[in-house]
C-alpha cells in the first residue's frame, strides 16, 4: 500500500513558537479536508524540528496537538534535517513492504522534494496534490487570467474542493497556479480559463516564479530571518540561503516558525 510522508511547517501546519518555548502548530487551509480524503492510506512525517535535545519531542507533542488520531504510526514518522537524501532512504526502510516508488512526500520546498526523488519517492509541493502523486498524475504550473466580472475571491472559492492551487496573484487579472488536469476541467467548468504550462517537478522554473523566489529570499534576508550557507545563525534565523551552481539561490528551512 503506498505510504504518504508530510513536511510539517508551511505544508501541513504555521508554526508558532510560545514564549515558554512550546510549539503550536495551526492547520494550514484544506489541510484536514485532505488528512480525511487519504484516510484509506498510510500517511508519516519527514519533517525537521530544528536544532536541540528537545526539539523532536516538541515537534511530536505539538504534532498530536493538532492533528489528534492522526500519524500514529512511530514507524512513519521521522524527525531531522531534509539536506540530502538519507532521510528519505530511511522513512522509505521504514516503510515496510512498500517500495520507495510506492511513497510520496509532500512539502513546500522544491529542493527537500528533490532530495526525495533522488531516493526514489514520487512528490507533490502541497497536500491538495498527495492523491494525484499517488496515481502518478502530473502537477503543473498554470497562469489562469480573470475574466471580466470575475475576482480572485471567486477564483479561490473555485479553488476550494479541487486539485489546484492558487500560488499568487500576479496582476489584478493574471494568477500563477498550480493544478492536475482534473483541477483545470474544475476551474474551466467554473468559467475560469487555465493556460497549464510546465510541470512543477521535473520541468524548468519560468522567469516569473524564479523572480519570486528571488523577492521572497531577499526579504527573508531583509528581515534578518535568514543567513547564507557557513554564516553563524542568529535568534532570529529561520532560513539559510545557499548559491547552486548555476548562480541560483536556494533556501532551506531551518527551523520552526
């Protein structure tokens, strides 16, 4: 049976930490509507707590908090650093009979999900996509411009229910998405045209989500909520920001927030 392994932060829950220290993780939207579409499988964790003795047990206790019932096979649940492939290799072990193509991680980082394609898992960047990942159904991204008396509220409320995801607004009539091919019938059934572009995993970043991801680093490292690669983290740092190869930037999450 295929097994489906969250991220935790910014995937299926905000992190907030207390001042005592505790962690409180709030539902992300369509989060718990999806926990309960995928009750017929088997779902874990890979998810990394950040640095210190007790964070794991933070992490975990926070976990039960919000999600009650929910991820209560120890053997799928594995806390630690997603910076290369072993975590995946050992929640895919873990996983008993099912083989690594079997398994599908699900979270927001493009450079966590290629850590776990590299150890054979399928991946989907949001929860609403866990089932099409499964039955190994492409994601792709789409630019969907409104029509005349149509909103993006509207927009979002045709969202709702289906297999696509807004990811920003780009003009007051012009939205970058995420959807399956069902989600784009929903969408155009709903009078929203979709235009579907270029897969979101294993097919190339167009300039417009690689000028984002550039503005959302650059604002990370203007709030001083990130440091780059073999910089002391502060307090306050959340991320870290590392050069690839080919001069792009690219972040990791550190910790919880």
């Amino acid at each position: 049976m295929p097994v489906i392994f969250f991220d935790v932060g910014a995937t299926l829950a905000d992190a907030c930490v207390e001042p005592g220290g505790s962690l409180t993780l709030r539902p992300r939207p369509r989060v718990m509507a999806v926990l309960d579409a995928l009750s017929d499988l088997r779902t874990g964790i890979i998810s990394d707590p950040g640095p210190g003795a007790g964070a794991a047990a933070h992490a975990a206790a926070a976990l039960r908090e919000a999600f009650p019932g929910r991820f209560t096979d120890e053997a799928l649940v594995h806390w630690g650093a997603k910076d290369g492939r072993a975590i995946f290799d050992q929640a895919v072990a873990g996983a008993g009979e099912a083989a690594a193509g079997d398994c599908v991680f699900v979270g927001e980082d493009a450079r966590e999900r290629a850590f776990a394609r590299e150890a054979g898992m399928r991946t989907a960047a949001d929860p609403v996509f866990a089932r099409a990942a499964v039955e190994d159904r492409p994601v792709r991204r789409a630019w969907i411009e409104l029509p005349d008396g149509r909103d993006l509220p509207g927009l979002t409320a045709a969202v709702d229910g289906t297999e696509a995801v807004v990811v920003r607004g780009v003009s007051d009539r012009l939205v970058l998405a995420m959807v399956t091919t069902r989600g784009a019938e929903a969408l155009e059934r709903a009078g929203f045209p979709v235009d579907p572009r270029e897969p979101v995993d294993g097919g190339p970043t167009d300039d417009a989500e690689r000028r984002a991801s550039e503005k959302f680093i650059s604002d990370l490292l203007a709030r001083g909520e990130a440091v780059y690669e073999g910089e002391e983290p502060t307090p306050r740092t959340t991320h870290v920001v590392r050069s690839e190869d080919d001069g792009r930037l690219t972040v990791r999450r550190l910790r919880f927030r």
